[in-house]
C-alpha cells in the first residue's frame, strides 16, 4: 500500500495547467496544497479544499513548483578543462577542439571513476531542484567507450543519448567519412540498447549537414529519437536538419534566421536555449524573445560539461535568461519545467497535475519569481523524486 501526504499551506504552486490554476500558463494556485498518493500527484488545489492524508507537511508560505527537466547534460567524463577557461577568460576563443582534452581523460578513466563523477554531478543537480536529467556520451568515441558511456547513465537516467558524433574521433582526423561509418554502423550497434536518443554535433569543426543527417537517420533506423546542437557558434543546416527530420529538441540554437525561426514555430521541435554556454564561453546569447514571440516552444537547460558550460544549476540559467535573454521569469521557469518535458517528450514529468511523476521542488520563497529575483542564492529547501522526499 502506498501512503498519502499533503503538503500545504503552499503560498504559490506553479503546476504548469491553465486549466488547474489561474489560465496563466503557470497554472498558479495561490494557498495551495498538493497531495502525493505513492510516486504520484493526486490531488492539488487550495489548501483549505486538500483531502484528507497519511502525512502532512507544512510549506510554511514557500513556493512549489515541478522538479527542473534538464534535457541537456553531458555528465559521463573524467578530469576537467580548468586551464582552458582560465585561457579563454583570459581573451582566447573558444572552439570544439577543446572536447579531445575530454576524450582523453575519459578514455583513460575507469568505470568505477566515470561512475563517482556522473553521481556527483547527478546529486549535484537534484540538490539544486533537478529531477529528470538528461544525459549523452560523447567524449569516448569509440564504440566500447561510447556503450560505456551510455551503460552508466542508463544506470542512474532514462533519458540517455548517443552522442558517438560529438567531434570526429582523433584517430579520424583525416578521414571524417569513416568515423561517420564507425557511428553509423559498429558503433551504433553497439550503443542503440542503451540509449532512448541519438544527437549530432552540426557545426564547422564537428559535423556538416549531410554528416549529420546521415547520423540521425541511422539512429532512427535503429530506434532512436534524433535530438541535435544546432546553429551554437554560427549559421549552419542544423535547425532546419531538425525540423524535417521531427527532432524533439533543437539544442544551442544562437544563430538563426528568419527561416529558421519560422520553421521551428511550424513544427513540434522544441527550441532549447542553454545560457550557462554562452556565459561560460563569454558568446552572444541566443534571442529568447524572437523565438517566443514567434510562438516556438523554448526549454532552459544546463548543457552541464567541463568544457563549455560547468554549471549543473536551472536556477542559475533561469536567472541568466531573465536578465540576459530577455525571457520573463514565468516564462524562463515554465521553459524549465514543462519546456525540458517538451524536449524529451515526456507528459508525465514537468507539471503537477493529478497523474503526474511527484517530482516536486520546495522553494524558500514566496513566489518562483525569487529564481531569477535572487540569483545565486542557495532557494531550493526540499525536493521530492517520484513521491519520495530527497532533499
Ligand atoms: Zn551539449
């Protein structure tokens, strides 16, 4: 028999239903209660309405909101790249190159070493409030170290993704067509039973269009839903790769045209913006406000690596992009919630309607808006993870 508990006395639950709230796309309750039967949301309302329950916690006037959806992390690697942003922060660019000093290390580590790494960033992230995170390979690329990769996250995620097309593998420097054969043919073999998803890196430097197609149509030949990095550091093939090919997720997307923009609003490709990149690598931010206005669904994430964006913190990117992207703080906490779902397509997960995962978040504070009104500060004092209280 599963128990219930109530948690009430909630002065701002964000549940992610208009139907369920105030019509915002919040779905705001002000003095709300949620009930959790089990692994699951039974029941939220306003406090006074709340069923009867085996336990009962006390919000105390604090905010609910869904546990974070982090559909973009790349947690499987060993050592750091310290020196290279010391350099780039002392004026010197930053380029994909920089994945090999990652691809070396990883290589070297072993399972029990990428192990320790991938569950500290993990509990890293779900002190800060995340509950579902996604997470790829992409710094073995070969297809014992890529199943590797993927056979630890698959221990600790369900959302898992094939990343064996991150850069042209060392060894291939000269011969980029056949490490597009190795990813597309062994390497895939070897990596498909343990991922739900397959992504390419499309960028000068990584993979051009025709590459990354050929990558992501293997994939889905295999069973994989293709995911992309897209349009990062320049113009470039990837958003509209994504669109025809019904990518869950267009990742990155800082450099887009009218056209692209125009195709992701006519399509169900979720548009994810990951600031923590373009405050890492000190590069323009992608314009949050065009995307939205045009009416694309837009999911905030980490893009959590040691390379570009080492920050495992949604409060951190829902603050950068508040102040930097121009995205309201309703806006930038529903991209960080309900939009991840969208980018993994996942309706269980991101909103707290009866039926729901109870992966729920206790902020210490009266409103969501204190994600990006208190930058840096430590908010988050509770997290439940499928009904269980974690934090
Ligand atoms: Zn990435």
């Amino acid at each position: 028999m599963s128990s219930s508990t109530v948690i009430t006395n909630i002065a701002t639950l964000v549940t992610n239903d208009p139907s369920l709230g105030d019509t915002s796309p919040l779905g705001l309750i002000r003095d709300a209660a949620v009930v959790i039967d089990g692994d699951r949301v039974a029941w939220t309302g306003e406090s006074r309405k709340a069923p009867a329950t085996d336990n009962r916690v006390d919000a105390a006037g604090r905010t609910v909101l869904p546990g974070f959806v982090d559909s973009h992390s790349h947690l499987v690697f060993a050592g750091d790249r310290t020196e290279e942003f010391n350099a780039r922060m002392s004026g010197r660019g930053y380029t994909a190159g920089g994945i090999r000093t990652t691809v070396a290390a990883t290589r070297a580590a072993s399972d029990a070493e990428l192990g320790r790494t991938l569950t500290r960033y993990l509990g890293e992230a779900l002190r800060q409030g995340t509950t579902t995170m996604e997470t790829k390979s992409g710094y073995g690329l070969t297809a014992a170290d890529e199943a590797r990769a993927l056979r630890l996250a698959a221990a600790h995620t369900d959302e898992v993704t094939y990343l064996g097309a991150h850069i042209v593998a060392p060894e291939f420097a000269d011969d980029p067509a056949a490490y597009v054969a190795l990813v597309t043919g062994e390497m895939l073999d070897a990596c498909a039973p343990h991922a739900r998803w397959i992504d390419v890196f499309c960028e000068k430097g990584a993979f051009d269009g025709d590459q990354a197609r050929a990558v992501l149509t293997a994939g889905r030949a295999k069973g994989l839903h293709p995911r992309i990095h897209a349009n990062q550091l320049s113009h470039g093939p990837g958003v509209q790769l994504a669109v025809e090919l019904d990518a869950a997720s267009a990742d990155h997307c800082t450099h887009l045209t009218d056209a692209d923009v125009d195709a992701l609003a006519h399509s169900r490709t979720v548009a994810t913006l990951l600031p923590g990149a373009e405050f890492s690598t000190r590069a323009e931010w992608p314009d949050a406000r065009r995307l939205l206005d045009a009416g694309v669904t837009v999911a905030l994430s980490t893009d959590c690596n040691p390379g570009s964006s080492f920050t495992s913190s949604v409060p951190f990117c829902i603050a950068l992009a508040v102040r930097d992207m121009c995205m309201t703080p309703d806006e930038a906490v529903w991209s960080a919630t309900a939009g991840g779902a969208a980018a993994l397509r996942r309706t269980d997960i991101g909103r707290l309607t009866p039926g729901a995962y109870a992966d729920l978040t206790l902020l210490d504070a009266p409103s969501h808006v204190h994600l990006a009104y208190r930058p840096g500060v430590p908010l988050v004092s509770g997290v439940w993870r499928r009904g269980e209280r974690v934090v």
